[in-house]
C-alpha cells in the first residue's frame, strides 16, 4: 500500500494485489481518491474492467483524461465550478500525485479560458477583437 500527502492530508491511497506465482501482472488496483482527507472515490482496475464510484454528498468533481487507446491518462478533482484541486498522472494503470505547479498552472489558465468566454465578454467583443484575445491567451500560457 502507498499512502500520498497534498499539504498535510491524504490524497491518495494505492493497493495493487498481484496473482502469487505471476511477475508483473496486477490481479487487482485500488485507487482511493481523497481531498482535505475527504474521500472522494474509488478507482478500481482488473484486468479485465475498471471503474469509479464517486463518495455519497462529496462537494467535489472527478474527471478522467484517456489516451486514444482508451487507457487512463490522468485525473482530476475539483470544485463543482471547475477550480482544481488536486491532479493525478496515470502511467501504466497506476496514479501518481503531479506536482503542486501543475495544479497552479491549471488554475491560472483556468481562470482566464473562463474570463474570455464569459458569456457577457462574448457579445461585448467583435470577432476580430476576440480571436486576438485568445492568441494572446495561448502564448500567454505557452511562456509559461
């Protein structure tokens, strides 16, 4: 088992069971996603299946990102209104805590994608005004 922290309170909780006798094949995976020691929900992996089962009432939100081969790429917890809270790279089934900077970073161009489609800021600004401003945007945040 493989206990993570995020400022002092568990983030995730890891159990891979493998079958006796097999090298290198994970039988079983649990992930348990967890946010200011809150759990938030369950991953679980077979070979065969996976899937995810939110916590009854949790305030939070989960998404997955999935590579074209369909396999787990990261996850994400969050508020309901998309600020990000805690973020999780997935390689070869098995999800790992990013840094603290990748969730900074997330939020920052978070904050400002939410800014230039503010449905006000969309009628108030002409086409052109627009496709500048989301130029702008993205070599704002490619600098970075």
């Amino acid at each position: 088992m493989d206990v993570y922290t995020r400022g002092g309170h568990t983030n995730l909780v890891r159990r891979t069971r493998t079958k006796l006798g097999t090298v290198g094949t994970a039988q079983i995976r649990i992930h348990r996603f967890y946010h200011d020691g809150q759990l938030v929900g369950d991953f679980v992996a077979t070979p065969d299946s996976s899937g995810f089962t939110t916590e009854a009432g949790s305030p939070y939100s989960v998404s997955f990102e999935f590579w074209p081969s369909k396999e787990v790429r990261s996850a994400v917890i969050g508020t309901k209104d998309g600020v990000v809270l805690d973020a999780f790279t997935c390689t070869n089934g098995v999800f790992s805590p990013v840094e603290s900077s990748v969730i900074q970073k997330a939020n920052a161009v978070g904050a400002d994608v939410k800014q230039l489609f503010d449905p006000k800021h969309v009628r108030q600004t002409s086409p052109e005004d627009f496709a500048r401003e989301a130029e702008d945007l993205v070599q704002k945040h490619k600098a970075k």
